[in-house]
C-alpha cells in the first residue's frame, strides 16, 4: 500500500468520523429542543388508543399523506 492511500484513507476515515459525530450532536440538541418544547408550550399527549380510534387504527382511507416525520391522518 503507497503512502498516497494511507492518507486517502485516513482522510476519508477522518470524514466518517466528524459526519457521526455532528449526527450525534444534532439528535442530542434536537432531544433537548423537545424537552424544551415539552416544558415551554405544554402540549397535550395522546394515548396510542385514543390515536388508533381516531384514525381507524391508522386506515389507509384515513391517510392524507407522507410528512417529514412520517404518514399524516385525518
């Protein structure tokens, strides 16, 4: 192995590396910002029973689309 590859792959480890490490900062800022959000506006929390009722135990017929945070239901 050339010395050119070592630090070809040294770089791309270095890359891999910082990329895991902003993912882990940004999950633990965005688990903070909820906990935040949680406390700051007092949102009400629904039971997975009462959500299940609501919309039909999720029904396809009752799906109005796909969010960013996942399928969304009238």
């Amino acid at each position: 192995i050339s010395q050119k590859n070592i630090q070809i792959f040294d770089l791309l480890f270095l890359h891999v590396v910082l990329e895991n490490q902003k993912e882990k900062e940004a999950t633990s800022m965005d688990s903070e910002n909820v906990k935040e959000n949680e406390a700051t506006y007092n949102l009400p929390q629904f039971s997975l029973r009462t959500v299940e009722g609501a919309t039909d135990k999720f029904s396809r017929s009752n799906k109005l689309g796909e969010g960013g945070y996942g399928p969304v239901y009238k």
